[in-house]
C-alpha cells in the first residue's frame, strides 16, 4: 500500500517537521509483537489471518509522487529491514530527485545490515519496547540487544535517530529505558506511546494520562531534552522547548505541524541549536 | 467473510480528554449516516477487536481500518 500523510505519524518530530509523506508497506516483520495493532500486515506468514495483501509498486512512481509533494518516502507499518533492496532502490532514485527515505523500524538488525542501510537512510525511528531481555523476549520474540545497538549504530552513520517506546501498564519499565537511551544521547527525542489493548493482549487496560505524564517526567530525570506524548497529553506534550531557555520552537497539532518557530536549527530566543534535520 | 482494508485516515470520535473518565478502555462510540450508497457505521473505540467484534455482528463486508505508524 502506498499513503500519503505528515512526517508527525511515524512519528518524526525533529526531522523535517510537516513534510508530506509517502508511506509504503509490505506484509512481515522479524518480531511477533503480543500488542501489535498492524497484526494484519505485520504477522503475515504467521498467522491464518494476515493474508498476503500487497501489490508490486514502481519505485521510480513513488519518489516521483513523494517528488511531487515536496516529501519524503516512508517504510513503516510493519518491518522494513525484510526488504531492504526496496530501501535501496528507492534511495537511489530518490537521491537524484532530491526525496529523503525514512524508516520505522524494530531496530533488530545486524551491524551489516545497518551498514548496507543506514547510508540510504536520511531518518529511522526505532521501537524500543524494553531494555530487560526477558521482557523484550516475552513480548516481541527477539533479544534487545540489537535494537539498543542498532540505535547507537544508526546514529554512527549520521542518519537521524528517533525512539518510541509503548509504555505498556505495570509493564514497562520506563525508567530504565529512559537512562540506557540517555546513555546513547540525550538528542534522542523519545516518543512514549500510548498501549492499546490488541491482539493478544486484549485484557490489558490501555495506559493512563497520568502514567504517560510520570514516565515522560522519568525521561527528562534521565537527561533527555526532548520527550513526546502524541496526544494523551495535549498539545504540551507534542510541543518542542528549547533545551536550553524552555522556548516552545515547534508547536504540532495532533499528527501534523503547527508552527516551526527554529531559524536555520536555532532557537530564535537564545540562538541555541536544537538537534535534528530541519 | 469480513476482510480489512487499510486506509489513510478515519475520524476520530474519541478524544483524548476522555481518556482519563475511561481507565479500563470500555469507551465504544459508534456514528451511523446514510449515504448515497447504503448505510455507513463509523466507529472509535480503545480496544479495536471489540469495535471489530460490533461491526462483525452487523454483517459489514469490509471494515476500514488505520494503521498504526
């Protein structure tokens, strides 16, 4: 399938802030996540009921179309590193139209593969679902490790990194999460998300503002400068503050860009640059 | 048979200032029009299988669903 929506609902908050996305997905991912709201998509090969639904798209259409709009193309919705020929392909012809490609991704990947990838790739946004590994094997079949190292190994490379985690209740161990990314870098902006109960964790309750609101306290506590709540939180939860003067310098409604106040990257009330792809 | 498909956007008929009145996610809320074309239900619900589950019942042929990401 191919969508078009803003850069925001990867979600990406400091990489081009209100770009037209071209979203692309195919069936499979390399986790078997127990809350996975895309099982339809993401679980084909697994489960009866995620039918192989996808059709050929022509590269060169969709940098054309995301060209068009003055975008990007995404992979996203279930796992891109399963193809990344595709990533490739449209890296290649993308970079002669001047169109970005960006992930959403597990994270778990190898270093080779990272390295094959990474140089295509202007921006990944990564799932990290936990730091302790028998929870993370638990609840999406693979170890952290790689996902933790895929994130510092992105950044190596100068693509742009983003975190979210599912802040799953009396599950997640957010904390934790927050200083092993702050170990990495405090310019990773983490994106808590809110769990739905899906799939196979239907008995769960859904997380609570107030929770959403400890855990993003938790991850400024760690160091990191920029913690997201999409839309539990209202639209202070979704804003950019300057990390060093507290100036709001990218406002966002739900899912799309508001006003980007940053001039070159900078702060326009203290001058401070704020980290990301603007 | 029901099948899904996958669309770009759907309205949203639950906010998130509700979220605090409904801990456990039992929030359904359902819209019903008629349409040049026959009778459309839209539907917002916390927990998706369930708003799928009403849908079901109802017969529908197709259900158009959001993808998270």
């Amino acid at each position: 399938m191919a969508h078009v929506d803003p850069v925001e609902r990867k979600p990406f908050f400091h990489y081009r802030p209100g770009t037209p996305t071209v979203t692309l997905a195919a069936p499979g991912c390399s986790f078997r996540c127990h809350y996975c709201v895309n099982h339809r998509m993401s679980q084909y090969g697994r489960d009866q009921e995620s039918p192989w639904t996808a059709h050929p798209v022509d590269t060169g259409d969709i940098v054309a179309q995301a060209s068009a709009l003055g975008g990007c193309v995404a992979l996203s919705y279930t796992e891109p590193s399963l193809a990344p020929e595709m990533t490739l392909d449209l890296a290649r012809q993308g970079k002669e139209a001047g169109v970005d490609v960006v992930w959403k991704s597990n994270g778990f990947l190898t270093r080779a593969a990272i390295d094959l990838c990474a140089p295509a790739l202007a921006a990944v946004n990564i799932d990290l679902k936990s730091v302790n590994e028998v929870s993370h094997r638990r609840f999406t079949g693979g170890s952290a490790r790689p996902v933790i190292d895929a994130i510092r190994a992105f950044r190596e490379h100068g693509t742009w990194v983003e975190v979210s985690t599912p802040l799953i209740p009396n599950v997640t161990d957010a904390e934790r999460i927050a200083q092993v990314l702050a170990e990495i870098s405090t310019d990773i902006p983490w994106h808590l998300v809110r769990f739905t109960p899906a799939y196979r964790m239907r008995g769960q309750d859904p997380t609570s503002p107030s929770a959403l609101a400890a855990a993003a306290d938790l991850g400024r506590a760690a160091g990191l400068k920029y913690v997201y709540v999409e839309r539990a939180l209202g639209e202070a939860g979704r804003t950019t503050r300057c990390p060093s003067c507290d100036f709001p310098v990218v406002r966002r409604k739900v899912w799309s860009l508001d006003e980007n106040r940053l001039v070159a990257g900078r702060c326009p009330d203290c001058g401070i640059l704020v980290e990301g792809r603007w | 048979m029901t099948s899904f498909r996958f669309v770009e956007s759907l309205p949203d008929l639950i906010q998130p200032d509700e979220y605090d009145a409904h801990p456990d996610g039992r929030l359904v809320r359902i819209h019903i029009s008629v349409t040049d074309d026959g009778v459309e239900i839209l539907g917002d619900a916390f927990r998706p299988e369930v708003l799928e589950e009403i849908l079901g019942r109802l017969d529908a042929g197709e259900i158009e669903q959001m993808l998270c990401g």
